[in-house]
C-alpha cells in the first residue's frame, strides 16, 4: 500500500473517531463501539500474514515482526503527522478551523499526490 493510501485511511480513522466522539457527547448513551469502522480501516492496511504450517515460534514472530512491522511504522507515522498538523492549529488558538477542516486539508493534499 502507497504511503499516500495509508495517510488517506490514516485521516480516515481520526475522522471517525472524531464523528464517535460527537455522536457520544449528543447521546452519552450510544453505542459507538460496535461501530467496527477503525477496526475495519486498520484490518485494510494491515497486510495478510501467510505462516508455515510447521513454522516454529521463533520463525512464526520473524516473520509477522517481517510482514507487520514496516506497515506499522508507516501507519503510526501517518498518525503522528495528522496528530502534529491538529496540535499545531491548536496551540496556534485558531478557532477558525475545526478538526474536521484539518483533516480534510490532509486527506485533499495526499489525495492529489501532494504527499505521495
């Protein structure tokens, strides 16, 4: 998966997030966890790990630290660089743009290559 992919879903799963915590801050009651949309957008970018039948322990962590690790590494990276965008328009005290309108700035830019 291109890092511009993984940044778009990256956005995606802190959009939802933000939407999970509006709908719980209008119905404290809602049932927002059953929801699956993260789990789904991070099952997505995450690739399949195919494992011997007679691999050991020892080759069966290898091999999903192998298959699993660069990709966590891209995703966390991606978090981490729309959890910096989001702080710095924060700590600017900028009340003329929401959370919503900086992800979507992010999402726009890796959308038209920008990042990629």
């Amino acid at each position: 998966m291109e890092q511009r992919e993984i940044m778009q879903r990256s956005v995606g799963i802190l959009t939802e997030a933000l939407e999970m915590r509006r709908r719980l801050r209008e119905n404290p009651d809602a049932d927002v966890a059953r929801n699956g949309a993260v789990a789904t957008l991070l099952e997505e970018m995450l690739p399949h790990v195919q494992l011997p039948a007679d691999a050991s322990a020892r080759e069966v962590a290898d091999i999903v630290t192998a298959k699993l690790g660069p990709a966590i590494v891209q995703i966390a990276s991606s978090l981490t660089f729309a959890f910096v965008q989001l702080a710095e328009i924060h700590d600017e005290g900028r009340t003329d743009v929401s959370s919503a309108d900086v992800l979507r700035s992010i999402s726009m830019h890796y959308e038209t290559g920008g990042g990629a």
